[in-house]
C-alpha cells in the first residue's frame, strides 16, 4: 500500500527492517541501554555489527519517548534512529510515549535531511503495546507530524507478517483518507 499526504509518499509492506536498502534511516525499536536485544533491535544490532552498539552506548540510557540518531555501520542505510516505545501497561500514558517515539523520530529526519525513513512498529512485541491501538497512534501522528515537514519525502512502515501488513494498511487509509 502507497498513499501520498501532503507530498509525502505513506507506505506499507511486509518484511525485515534490516534489509531496507533503499532507506536512508531505519528505525529501532530499542530498550533504554540501546542494547542489542531480541526483535527489532537485535536484527539492526546483528545487521549493523558491533559498531552500532559501541556508538550507540554514549547516548544511552534514553527515556520512553525519546529518540536518537547513529550511524548505519553495516546497515545499508546511512542512518539508525533509535525509539524507546513504552511498556504496556508500565510507562503512562502509553499514547504520549508513543506518539512522541514518532514525533521524535520524525524530528531527527528533518535535522538531519533524511529524504526517506523506515518505521517498526514500535512495543507492539515485547513491550506488548495491542497492534491496532499502536497503529491508530503512529498514523495519527504522522498526519499531524506530515505538514511540517521538508526533508522527509518518504514514510515506510515495515511490518512483519501479512496480519500486520493488513491492519497497518486498514488503519493508514482510514486516518489518512479522513
Ligand atoms: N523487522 C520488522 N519488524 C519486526 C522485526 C524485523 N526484523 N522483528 C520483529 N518485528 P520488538 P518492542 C516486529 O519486540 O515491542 C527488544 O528486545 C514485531 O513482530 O522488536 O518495542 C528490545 O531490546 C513487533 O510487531 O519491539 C527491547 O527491549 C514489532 O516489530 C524491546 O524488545 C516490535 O517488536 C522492545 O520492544
């Protein structure tokens, strides 16, 4: 699915977050060391090799809602923009973490001219934040993030699944088409 919003291309498709070759920044879902862990953050981590993980520990610990920018390394994108979502359930209210992980993400593009950015779909694995809530949240986000921006050209969602793939394209169409 590819929609355009206000100049800028909105999409989403099914795959690794790792093997975005034609992005310039990826996003992590990350814990607060900026750690290599499980999911997400341990396939940017595995991908990227042991130079991220040596950059990424000066900047950490981060806070829920905060972002930080690093170098690919290994990656093929030049950029890891690295997103602590919140703990369902622990880290209230989840929305404002959430919406700030986008926000935040999205901020650190602009400042540094990134012409295309790649999300996960950040706490809905094991920070167990429910799919559909999550993805109402990101969308909302970007379509009130969308107008300011001047760099940012390109929004992938990259999802892992085809379940995941369908609901992140139901919600997209229905926020964005309002
Ligand atoms: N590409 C795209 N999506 C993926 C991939 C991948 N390679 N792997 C998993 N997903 P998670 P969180 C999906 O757990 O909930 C880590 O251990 C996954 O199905 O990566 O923010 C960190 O170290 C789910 O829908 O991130 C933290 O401690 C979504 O990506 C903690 O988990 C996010 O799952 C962060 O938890």
């Amino acid at each position: 699915m590819k929609v355009m919003f206000s100049g800028v291309s909105v999409e989403c498709i099914s795959g690794d977050i790792a093997a975005q070759a034609d992005i310039t920044a990826v996003v992590n879902a990350a814990n607060a060391q900026l750690r290599p862990g499980g999911g997400v953050a341990g396939a940017i981590h595995r991908a990227a090799g042991p130079g991220l993980e040596e950059e990424s520990r000066t900047l950490a610990p981060i806070k829920p809602g905060e972002a930080v920018i690093t170098g690919g390394h290994n990656l093929p994108n030049r950029y890891v923009i690295h997103c602590l979502g919140p703990v369902y359930g622990a880290d209230r209210p989840e929305e404002k973490f959430l919406s700030d992980c986008y926000r935040n993400a999205l901020k650190l593009a602009e400042e540094h001219g990134i012409d295309s950015i790649a999300f996960p779909s950040i706490s809905t694995g094991a920070f167990g934040y429910p799919m559909k809530a999550a993805a109402e949240v990101a969308f909302h986000t970007i379509k009130e993030a969308i107008t300011s921006l001047r760099k940012v050209k390109l929004i992938r969602f990259v999802l892992y699944g085809k379940d995941a793939l369908v609901l992140h394209e139901e919600v997209a169409s229905k926020i964005l088409s309002d």
